[in-house]
C-alpha cells in the first residue's frame, strides 16, 4: 500500500500491522511506538494521531524512551558521511545544509557530538528541518548546559518535532 498522503480515515482502517508499517517509520527505527499506538485508533485528524502517538512515548519506561534517542543519528556522523541514513534523516539533514559544509564545519559537528555523548550517553537530536547548520551548532552549545533529564526531555520534544513533520508528509490533512 502506497503511503503517500493517506487521509486519517484510510488510516483508521488500516490493519495494526499495516498501521505499524506505514506510521512507524515516522519514529527513526523505533516501530513499537506506532504499534503501542494502534487500537487507539480511530483517530479524528492527525493531530489527535500526533498527540496519541507522543503519548505513547511520554509514558514509555525511560529505557523506551532512551532506546529512541539512540536509534537516532549524529548529525554529520559516520553514517551520514558514509550515506547509510535513512532516507528521511538523509533529506532532513540536507535541508540544515548539513551535507554541505567544509571539512572545518565537519570536525566541529564531529567535536560536538562527541562531547555530547560523552555527557549524556547518547546522539544530539534536533529537528534539521526547522533548523539551519548554524542554529544547530548553537543548540550543542545552549543544549550542553542542559542535565541529563533536561536533554532527555529536550531530545524527546525534538523527536515529536521530527515525527510531526513526517506524518505531515504522509497524511493528508
């Protein structure tokens, strides 16, 4: 089945695998919040879906909510100098500029996100389409200040940021 812009109502109808399928992607590898989310079907527009499936999350064990911060990639990382992205995080990094910059820019964003980790345990998440190269190296340097529960928080809020966009790009509204 073809997901591009399904209507909420083809939505409803879809079986919990199929639902699975097509919505879980919208988490970058992490298809178990869509499946978590299905019998909360039927969904009256997308943003009560959005809300549904953010819920899902919010209430997720920690480890749940970590292992989602995980499944994302550094920015300007390994695997996007090694063009192994997904094909969404590929084209949301491009619209940051991010496959674009200068072998400086690269070990900046490389330094960063080693610190980063180091810090907190796991990959900086910001949503690149909302943000530009430079935006983004002043969020390392805002989001670095942050303890661990705030950037927990701060990185799931990014991710619901990601996941709205990409069920925009998926459903009709």
């Amino acid at each position: 089945m073809a997901a591009n812009h399904l209507s909420i109502t083809q939505i409803n109808a879809l079986s919990p695998a199929d639902f699975t399928s097509i919505i879980g992607p919208v988490f970058e590898h992490s298809p178990w919040i869509a499946e978590a989310t299905a019998d909360k079907r039927p969904f009256e527009n997308l943003d009560q879906m959005r809300r549904a499936l953010c819920e899902t999350v919010r209430n997720a064990p920690v480890e749940k909510q970590l292992a989602l911060i995980h499944a994302h990639p550094d920015l300007v990382g390994r695997a996007a100098l090694a063009g192994t992205l997904t094909s969404e995080s590929t084209k949301e990094q491009a619209c940051a500029g991010l496959n674009n910059l200068s072998a400086a820019e690269i070990t900046l964003f490389q330094k960063q996100n080693a610190a980063y980790r180091e810090k907190f345990g796991f990959p900086f998440v910001i949503c690149a389409r909302l943000n530009k190269k430079e935006a983004i190296i002043a969020g390392f340097e805002r989001r670095l200040q942050n303890d661990r529960a705030e950037e927990i928080k701060a990185a799931l809020e990014e991710i619901f940021k990601i996941a709205d966009l990409r069920l925009r790009d998926l459903i009709s509204h």
